[in-house]
C-alpha cells in the first residue's frame, strides 16, 4: 500500500477529455503523485518505461 498522494498513475485513453477528466480529479483530490496520459497503445508502452506505476487505466483503440 502506498502512502495517500504518492501514486503513479498511467492513463492511456483515446478521448483527451476523459484523460484529462481522470487525472484532474486525481490530482485534486490528492490521490495522485504523478499522472502520465498517452492517447494510444503505442504511447502508452512508451511511457511504460517510466514505471514503475502503482494504477493504470486503459481504454484505447489500439
């Protein structure tokens, strides 16, 4: 379990406005240390290597 605000967190979606609505909510409500958005699979796994990551969230056409 990690420490409240000190999650990683990888959201890869392929609609910009529900990465940004998740990752907003994330950060103010203090649940997130850090959230990376990829809007695809590929950028998604690019990003990946920026890990580790405590929660991630796909949902993309790939």
């Amino acid at each position: 379990m990690t420490p409240h605000g000190s999650l990683r967190v990888l959201l890869a979606d392929d609609h910009a406005i529900v990465r940004r609505g998740v990752a907003q909510l994330l950060v103010e409500f203090g649940a997130a240390s850090g959230v990376f958005e990829a809007e695809t699979g590929r950028e998604a796994l690019a990003l990946a290597s920026c890990g580790p990551f405590g929660a991630t969230r796909r949902a993309c056409r790939c």
